[in-house]
C-alpha cells in the first residue's frame, strides 16, 4: 500500500515537473530550431497561427516628428511589424506587451526599408552598382545592419534584385542596374553584408529578396505595369540574380506587384512554389509587397472578394501578408470551412516561426537600449560612406584633361549645389537630410584655402525662371572654370516616380547654353537616381561627373575628385542612351536578324552616349593580352584566363576590368555579349596588376532554355576585356 502510493506520489511529481513546471521546448534555446518549432506549432490555436502570417505598421511615417505610438489598434499577436522608429525604446514597449498579454508570448519581428542606409545614408544601389567593388558594398551593408539591429529592426526588405534596363522607370535608381550578373553579385554582397554568417547576432538584419520578379520589365517604364517577359528573358535575366541570392542563404523574399503572362506575382504558383520552392529548395519566408494581397481584387481585378485573394496568394506561396489585411480577415474562418488547408497554413506559419528563432528573437526579444550617439553615425560609419560615394562617381567625359581642377577661380552654379534633399535619393529610412553634406559645402571645404570660390543658384531644377541666369553668368565670367551642380530633383526617381522625359530640364540645359557662351570651361556635374539622356548639351561641356545621389559624404567625395586627390574609378552599370526614343537600349540584347544587328532608326544613331560599364579616370590602363592555361577544355575542367593591366599614368587608380563571354554560333539566339565576370584593383602608377578568370563551363558557358533548364553546348566561345579578344573551345 505505502509502495504504491509512493510509486503515485513520485509519478504525480514528475508529471507536474515534465508538464507544468517545467519551459515549454520552444522557449529552449539549446533545442534545435526545428523541434522548437514544431513544439510551438502544436501548441497554438488557429487564430494565432493566421495572425502570425500578417504584417502591420507600427507607427505612423517616417517623419521624426511623427514616429507613432503604440496604441490600441494593434493586434498582439500579429506575426511582425514594419517599424518606424529610430530607438528600440518603442519596440521593446510593444515587445513586452506582446510577449506578457499573448497566450503564448510569441515575440513580434520588426522590419524596415533599410536600402542604402539606416541613419547613415549611403550612395543609392545603382550608384553602388556603379563602384564595381562589392566587397566595400558588403562591408557597407554590414555597418547599415548593426545600425538597424541595435536601433531594433530586425529585418529589410533590400536587396532589390529586378533587372532595370528603361529608364523611364523611377525605381532604377534601386537597383543594381541593367546586368543580371551584376545584380547576383551586388545583391550576394548585400544579402552577406546584412546577414553576415549568424542572422542571431545583435548586429545582423534579415535581407529579403525583391520583387519576385520581373518588375525592372514594367511597360514602357510605367510603374505597377503589366511586365511582358519571354520565358528566355525570365530564366536568364529576371530569375538569374534571385537564384544567386537564394544560394547565397537570404532568409526572406517578397513577391513582385506586377503580373507575368496574366498572373499577377502575388498569386502565382510558378514563380513562388514551382521554381522557389521546388527547384530552387528555398527554405525562408515569403511575404506579399505592400497590400497586394487585397490588390488582387482592388487593381488587377483576378477575383472578386478578398478571401480569394487570400487563398490564392497562399496557395501560390506567399506566408505572410503585408498590410493588406485580408489574411487576417478571412483566413480562419476559410480553414474552418476547409476553403483553405490546414497544412498550408502550418507550412507557412513554420516558415515565420523558423525566421524569429533564427533571428534569436525568442531568446532575447527586446533590444539593448543605448545612446543615438553609441549606434548611430559612428565616424567610421561616416567614413565607409565617403569611400563608397567616391568610388561609385562616373567620370563620364573629360576633355584636355579639365579635371582635376589646376584653376584659382572656380564659379559652382546650379540648383543642386546647395540641395542636401539630392544627396539621399528616397527610401533613406531614418537618415536626416540635415545630417547630408552639400556639394558646395564638399568644394568649399576642400578648396578654400587656395582657391577663390563663387556661387550661383542660376535656377531651380525645373520651373521657367531665368531671374537667375544674369547673376550666374556673370559669376563664370569672373571665373576660371565652372561645375555645374544640376541634374534631378532628390524625390524624382523611386516608387511610382517615372518619367517620359528623361533628359535634364529645359531650364538648366539653357542656363547652360548661356554659359557656354561665356567661353570658360565647364564640368557638369550631374546628381540624379537614372540614366538620362545629355545629347544635346553634351557638346557643350568639358568634363561630365555623374555622382547619383551619393549619400551623407558625397560632398568630399566629389571635392575629392575635383581636386584630384581621388581618382575617379566608378563605371556605369546601366547603358545612357542618346534619346528616349532608344529605349530599351542595353549592351546583351539578343542578336537581330539580318544586316543591322542592333536595329537602326534612320533619323539618330542607334548606340547609346555612354555604354555600360563606360568610365574614365586620371591615369592611363593599357591593357595586355588576354592569357589563358589552355584553350580546350570539357565541362567538368576549369580554365583560367588572365590579363596584366599597366597604369601608365601618373597617378595610382583603381579599374574595374570586365570579363564577357560571346557564344559564336548557338541553338537560340543568344546576346552578342554577356559579362561573365567582374573586379576591381588598385595599380600603382607605373605598375602592373593581372586580374583573373577562372571560367567554369557550367557556370559560365551555359544558357537556360524555356523550361529553366541549363543547356551547355559545345564549340568555339569568345572571351573579350575592351577590344582583347580570345576564342577558347569546349569539347
Ligand atoms: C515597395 C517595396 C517596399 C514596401 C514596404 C512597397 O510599396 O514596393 O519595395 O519594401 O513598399 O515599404
């Protein structure tokens, strides 16, 4: 008898120690992240499975009068917030109300636009593109995360990977530019830079790979368009730089606004589970672009209540929805009538879990509360963006060597000289345009003290006021030499920004007819977020400089290279047509048929004004031979090319050398050239640097045909660096 109630006394203690006292497993942090999950899964309820796939605004803009409060509206248990504050205070109060009033206490993951910067703001991707140097991109990337993760944001919707080749759209200025190549490695570098090795650590974000996909192809550079796109350009252009950022380990994508072949992104079961999932094993969460969940009824029209855009939307593959809410609405009670299933639900309330256990978010939910002046704007942080805006300058033109500037007079004219707005672009996050140094502020500080400085506003960016031409004129008349500041407005390019006309303003391109009658020199300096079109006054000017809307430094960055103490070393990642009427008009189109390969238009030349990946500098590179180990190989060896550059100049300078491959003779009409390969190097002046290729056939040498799968044919292959040029043969 006493045996046995003892046997039930020790039983009963150890169901109450195992089941009662004991932490649940999901809140275990030596448990593996699978098993924490499954454990968290089973224990929760349908509604709190459905919230968790919904994303809400905490807070109200960006605006630092206007962060937000945490009131009442937000539901407690939705899946994660897009964030809208600077300081983790705000979070870590919702943060705790989550986790004490929530059944379970599932923390909230808290998300922003981090593109280029979070408070220190840096050049915009395209002028990163532009560098061609991803390493110091990586590295900037990994100094905008510890911004954000110790501001308490946990995760950015950046990279953004769509292919832009019109630059009527506005948010070219986003991307990496028109190279599929360039994108995969630019958005590898940011996606390593953000995430680094361990997304847990208090210094790492979340990336997420956007838009998924095709929506750098919106028609005639409209946003939000239909996006035509031929299943050759999908796989070899639109998909290319995803599948390289889904290797690359991005723990998060989003889903494209635009419909591909009638169906929008959102809801196609292609793109999001037949190629992300199934192909390309991609095991990280998915979520909507903004509100295009309830688009789908709204704008495209594909059905007719917002509980078909939700099932759809999941079942084609997306987990979480962005601020629409229609999965919050509608999803639980779809479940309970079978309308949706069950197991799709728990895959994608799997995938958000996965994401805050990576994140660390269960382990430590609420973020260290330190001093703006400890995480934000450290001066090495600073320093990072100066180099990266000095060396994402394209020295366009520069006749009689202009630059450097030898003068003792120098006239700044032109609205964008004195506008800190142009130097951040948008989707600046929390940078503070008072934070941005003008480029009159950069001259002046670099110059002053042996050189007299001028200035003059001359005109606005737009607009038909010439009060200030006479003023300006008669400041290049006492000058030397004059820079230009003009260009685009700060919030011309981005979102819903396009524009048919790309060519700069009437009224500063007249400003600049009349200066050009003065007989100085002069050097435009060109601040805007697209290619635009110059052929008119290209003639005019001596010297060209696009710096794109360069960041918190550029000022110094471009003083720098006035004066020379930089040399300029960026190219161009996009191509600058001649007129609008070229678009789209990029380096890889595909080979035309018969005598004009390009296509001509018998009223202006049919090549661009400044090709892709076009760039001057102050020192001279000769180029050598292009070498090789052998010239045949099979599809399992490797081949390495390589080619000694000289600087002969006198100056030490960094190139960029370009590796494209041509497939001479091919089942499908292939691009004349594809850029294979990229880098950077700095040589001495009067030294010699060999950069290299190693070409792997499969990599390299292959296509993808319309179904995605990769075709490598054999045959002759050339490899060209400028006019070198080497055939090698794969057996
Ligand atoms: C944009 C996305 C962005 C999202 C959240 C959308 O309008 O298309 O790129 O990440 O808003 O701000």
């Amino acid at each position: 008898m006493n045996k046995i109630f003892r046997f039930l006394a020790l039983s009963g203690l150890v169901f109450f120690q195992t089941t009662l006292l004991a932490k649940p497993l999901y809140k275990d942090a030596s448990a593996a992240i699978e098993a924490r999950v499954e454990d968290l899964l089973s224990r929760m309820t349908l509604h709190e499975k459905v919230m968790q796939l919904n994303q809400y605004v905490h807070g109200t803009n960006m605006n630092l009068h206007n962060i937000g409060k945490i009131d009442d509206h937000y539901p407690l248990e939705a899946g994660s917030y897009i964030y809208y504050s600077q300081d983790p205070e705000m979070r870590n109060e919702l943060q705790k109300k989550i986790i004490k009033e929530t059944r379970l206490g599932i923390p909230a993951i808290f998300a922003h636009d981090v593109t280029h910067g979070f408070r220190t703001i840096y050049p915009m991707p395209i002028a990163q593109a532009a560098s061609g140097n991803p390493v110091l991109v990586e590295q900037t990337c990994a100094m905008a995360a510890k911004e954000s993760r110790l501001s308490g944001t946990d995760w950015t919707f950046s990279p953004m990977l769509d292919v832009a080749r019109d630059p009527r759209w506005g948010r070219i200025t986003e991307t990496f530019g028109e190279d599929p190549h360039m994108n995969s490695i630019f958005g590898v570098a940011t996606v390593k830079g953000y995430q680094g090795d361990d997304i847990s650590s208090t210094e790492r974000i979340a990336a997420c790979l956007k838009h998924f996909v095709g929506y750098g192809a919106t028609q005639g550079g409209r946003d939000y368009r239909q996006a035509d796109i031929s299943d050759n350009d999908l796989w070899n252009i639109h998909l290319k730089p995803f599948k390289a950022c889904v290797d690359a380990g991005a723990a998060t994508l989003m889903s494209a606004f635009n419909d591909i072949n009638g169906i929008p992104c959102t809801s196609n079961r292609n793109i999001l589970t037949d190629i992300l999932r199934n192909r390309w094993n991609f095991s990280g969460a998915t979520i909507s672009d903004w509100a295009s969940v309830s688009q789908l009824k709204d704008y495209q029209a594909t059905v007719a209540t917002y509980s078909e855009a939700a099932i759809r939307s999941l079942l084609a593959g997306i987990d979480i929805d962005m601020c629409s809410g229609c999965y919050s609405s509608t999803l639980d009670s779809l479940a309970n009538i079978n309308a949706v299933p069950i197991d799709r639900i728990n895959e994608a309330v799997r995938s958000v879990l996965r994401l805050k256990f990576r994140l660390g978010i269960f382990d430590r939910p609420f973020t260290t509360e330190t001093k703006r002046e400890k995480r934000l704007m450290t001066p090495e942080n600073i320093a990072i963006a100066e180099r990266l805006a000095e060396e994402s300058m394209v020295l366009l033109k520069n006749n009689n060597n202009a630059l450097p500037l030898t003068q003792h007079k120098i006239a700044v004219i032109g609205p964008a000289a004195t506008d800190r707005r142009i130097m951040y672009g948008e989707w600046f996050s929390h940078g503070d345009v008072n934070d941005a140094q003008t480029l009159l502020e950069g001259i002046t500080h670099e110059f002053e003290s042996q050189t007299e400085i001028s200035f003059a506003k001359g005109c606005d960016f737009d607009g038909n006021d010439r009060s200030g031409f006479p003023e300006a004129i008669e400041t290049a008349r006492n000058a030397d030499i004059v820079i230009l500041c003009m260009g685009e407005r700060g919030n011309w390019s981005c979102e819903n920004n396009s524009r048919a006309e790309i060519s700069i303003p009437q009224i500063q391109r007249d400003l600049i007819k009349e200066l050009s009658a003065t007989k100085k020199p002069l050097v435009l300096v060109l601040t805007n977020g697209r290619p635009v079109v110059l052929t008119e006054i290209e003639p005019m000017l001596d010297a060209i400089i696009e710096i794109w809307q360069p960041g918190i430094r550029g000022g110094n960055a471009l003083a720098g290279i006035l004066s020379g103490r930089v040399n300029p070393s960026g190219k161009l990642p996009v191509t600058f047509p001649r007129s609008a009427a070229q678009i789209p008009l990029y380096y890889s189109s595909r080979r035309g048929a018969r005598f004009s390969p390009h296509g001509d238009y018998k009223d202006i030349p049919s090549n661009p004004l400044y090709e892709f990946g076009h760039g001057l500098g102050y020192s001279c590179f000769e180029y050598g031979n292009i070498k090789s180990d052998k010239i045949h190989l099979n599809k399992d060896d490797e081949l390495t090319l390589s080619i000694d550059v000289r600087n002969s100049g006198d100056k030490d300078g960094k190139e960029i050398v370009h590796w494209f491959v041509t497939d001479p003779i091919s089942s499908v009409v292939r691009p004349f050239k594809e850029l294979k390969h990229f880098e950077k190097k700095e040589i001495k002046a009067g030294d010699k640097q060999t950069f290299t290729f190693k070409i792997n056939p499969i990599r390299d040498l292959s296509f993808m045909d319309n179904n995605g799968n990769l075709i490598l044919e054999s045959g002759d292959f050339i490899i060209s660096v400028k006019d070198k040029k080497l055939k090698i043969n794969l057996e």
